[in-house]
C-alpha cells in the first residue's frame, strides 16, 4: 500500500508534493508496503522535480548546526597521507 505522497511522487503531481512537504505532519521517510520512500519511486520515474521537492526536508537535519565543535592542533586538521 502506498500513502499519497507515494503516488504523487510517482505521477509527478510535483505541487501536491510541495505542499505536503509543508505540513509539519508530513513524514517524507515514511516507507510503503514494499518499504519504499517516495525519493525511491520519484527515482524509479525519473520525476527529478519531485526529487529535488522530497529531498530537502528529508536532510534538513543536516543542515542544522549539532553544536558540536571539532577542534584541531593547530587550527588545521591533519594531512592524509
């Protein structure tokens, strides 16, 4: 079974996907029946807009500072070798 961000994903109904992703409610990890997200089937239908829509509050969390602070010797982190 699929939610309807499932089914907008793979239709390409690319403004209900905006507006879903919206609603604090919306939960874009949310898998179906087959344990799939709607990223995967905007992927398997090539709906790059719909990607694009999907992907950004998918890793918000990424973009928010952790308050974590690594620091180097130096100011610099060290060479790889």
């Amino acid at each position: 079974e699929m939610t309807p961000l499932h089914v907008a994903a793979l239709e390409r109904s690319n403004n209900f996907l905006t507006a879903a992703v919206q609603n604090e409610t919306c939960d874009p990890w949310i898998r179906d029946s087959n344990l799939r997200t709607a990223m995967d089937h905007a992927q398997a239908f090539n709906n790059t807009e719909g990607m694009k829509i999907l992907y950004d509050p998918m890793y918000a969390y990424l973009a928010e500072p952790d308050g974590e602070v690594v620091e180097f010797p130096g100011g610099e982190p060290p060479e790889m070798a």
